[in-house]
C-alpha cells in the first residue's frame, strides 16, 4: 500500500479524536443527569416530609387530615400564639418555595413534633433515604438542623442527622424550611456518584462514539496484520549486528559476483539483479522504485545466495545459515518456507529472479539463485 503510513497517521488521529468526543460526551452525560437526579431527590424529600410526619402523628395516636395546599385566600402575615406571646412573620414568597410541607397544618405539626421532643429529624432523614436507595441507588442524605424560635436554647438545638461527612459545601442540596413560619430550617445534603457513573450510556451519540471506535481499533489491527511484511514502507525492527554477515565475507567474494551475469556489483554493498536492486548495509530491495525493509531469515539468504559460489546455496548450508538443527524431522517443511519467504520477497513472478532446485556438480542437493526468461 503506497501511503499506509499516511492511512495509520489518519487512523489513529481519528481514533483519538473520537476517543476524545467519547469522553466529553460522558462527562456532559454525566453532569446532565446529576442535576435530573438532584431534582428527584428534592421531590422524594418533599414526600419523604409528608410520609414522615403522617407517620410520626400515627405512632403518637393524634388524629390528624391535611388539606393539601395553602388555603386560596392569599395573606401577607402567618401568626401563631407562644406562651411569650404571638409571633408574627411576613410571608416571604422565596421561603414558599423551600418549604418541604405544602400543608399549613402538618406544617405546624412538625413544630409541634419537634418542639416537644416527641420526634427528632433523624426520622425524616431515614425517611428520605429509603426513598432515595428506590429511586436513586448510590446517593445518600444528610442534614443539618438549625432552629430559629426566640425560645431556641431552652427546647430545640442545632443537630445533624445521616453520615455526617456528607454535609460539605459541594454536596448542599438547599435550604428547606418544615414549618409554615420559617422557624425550623434543614439544609439538606446529598451525596452523588460521580459524573461518570451517572452517564447514560445508552444515549445514541455514546453509541455511535463507541461503534466508531470499535471499528477503528478493528480496522487498525487488521492493517498492521495484514501490511506487516507485505507493504514498503512497513519497518522491521533492525537486526543486532551478529546477524549481519561481515564485510570481510563479502570482499573475499567480490571478484566472483562482478564477473557473473546473474549478480552485478554496483559498489558499497549495492547489487542488481535485473530490475532488483539489493542495499546490504540498508538490508532493503527495491524494485520498480518500490522499497522493502528485509527481515532476518530473507535477508540472510539472499546474501548468501549472492556470495555463494554460482549462488548455490545446498540444503545443509541453507540449515547452517538460518540456524536448524539437521536432525529436526520438520527441516524440509522449514526450508521450503524459508525459500518460499525469499521468492515471494523477490517477487519471483514478476521479476524473473528466482530460486530454483538443483543438484550441482558436488552431487549436492540445494537451491540456486538465476535468471529466468
């Protein structure tokens, strides 16, 4: 392949860009449905105030009904009578909105609750917690309870309820109020995962991320299998120095390869071979200005066939050049693999430089480097 390069660079650079699309997709996923999740858990604390105080004048056997709501004369003042004396507080439409107990009525029977000690607001905190362990698994409650009543010292003081750890600054939920008289505040804490495990990973632009770098990675490995000893200018690693045959072999053998007509010597180590030509320093073939890096056992061959005496190479030099053991009963599968290796590095069929049988003069059985019509 021409520009298999150029095609990895790309690849991979679509790869990391896509890598990276994946990520900020999560991270966006992640936060979205974090503030989803915040607002379910303030609505379960809502329901968690209801069910907490229904149960609470349950258990105490006080007979109760809730209205629901406020009542639709709209007022500016709430007034209550204490043994100090009445107490009034301006309606503040903001506070409104924090109560958790939309009923007047439960409103002040939260007060009424907790001021006499009858219950404290561990119970509204458990409440909350199963609501959020069947909603919202992984998130958990705290509070912090800050009572405001000028009688505050004497019957109610600040508390908090649920695992105190979780009531940091980055885990406050908000400042809610139980009674319609804005005297009893709770800030509310909630503990969430992280952004990544609350990312949706089923939504279509995660998937078509993730499908795309599925088929990326694929495409990837299968050209760097399928173009590793068959492209150019795929590199091998380069072979340690006792691999190499040396200089001294080949210059006793010079005379021999310049005065025959299958090999002509160009000088340093460069040789031709038709339209072939072998760099022995680069270890590399070029032909028809296409150039291959050689790997080790082709490349051993080759200068041996070069340097051989009429490039006859007999089965056993060809065991001691790549290293075999004569007595292993698969050499002949082994040799044959090696030459076929060595044609198709050539490329035999085109080039007409081949690799051929033969019995030479010794009665020796081997292989002979020629020129074929």
């Amino acid at each position: 392949m021409k520009y298999y390069k150029q095609t990895l660079y790309i690849l991979c650079g679509l790869l990391l860009t896509t890598v990276g699309l994946l990520v900020y997709s999560l991270y966006l996923s992640g936060v979205e449905n974090q503030e989803k999740d915040k607002m379910t858990a303030e609505m379960l604390l809502k329901d968690a105030a209801t069910a907490w105080v229904s149960q609470e004048l349950e258990q105490q056997r006080i007979p109760f009904y809730s209205a629901g709501g406020n009542n639709e004369e709209k007022i500016s003042k709430r007034r209550i009578v204490t043994a100090t004396g009445p107490l009034i507080v301006e309606i503040d439409s903001v506070k409104e909105t924090k109560r958790l107990l939309s009923s007047d009525f439960l409103a002040s029977m939260a007060r009424y609750l907790l001021m006499s000690g009858v219950s404290s607001i561990d119970g509204l905190n458990e409440q909350w917690q199963k609501k959020l362990n069947a909603s919202l698994p992984h998130y958990y409650s705290a509070f912090e309870f800050i009572p405001q009543m000028s009688n505050n010292e004497e019957n109610l003081k600040q508390t908090l309820a649920g695992n105190q750890t979780f009531c940091l600054p980055e885990n406050k939920l908000g400042d809610y109020y139980l009674d319609n008289m804005y005297f009893l505040e709770v800030k509310a804490y909630l503990s969430a995962p992280s952004v990544w495990w609350c990312a949706d990973w089923r939504r279509m632009d995660i998937v078509l991320y993730i499908g795309g770098l599925i088929l990326g990675i694929c495409i990837l490995a299968f050209l760097l299998i399928y173009n590793r000893n068959r492209i150019p200018n795929d590199k091998v690693d380069v072979l340690p120095s006792a691999v190499l045959l040396q200089y001294d072999d080949f210059l006793s053998t010079d005379k021999i390869v310049s005065e025959d007509e299958v090999v002509c010597s160009l000088g340093n180590a460069k040789y031709q071979l038709r339209e072939i030509l072998f760099n022995e320093k680069e270890m590399t073939i070029t032909y028809k200005g296409q150039m291959k890096q050689c790997s080790k056992q082709p490349y051993k061959l080759l200068s041996a066939f070069i340097h051989a005496k009429d490039h006859f190479l007999s089965d056993g030099r060809i065991a001691e050049i790549c290293d075999w053991n004569l007595d292993d009963i698969g050499l002949e599968g082994k040799r044959k693999t090696a030459i076929s290796k060595l044609r198709r590095l050539l490329e035999s069929d085109n080039s007409r430089v081949n690799i051929v049988r033969m019995r030479n003069e010794k009665d020796e059985v081997g292989f002979v480097l020629l020129l074929t019509k």
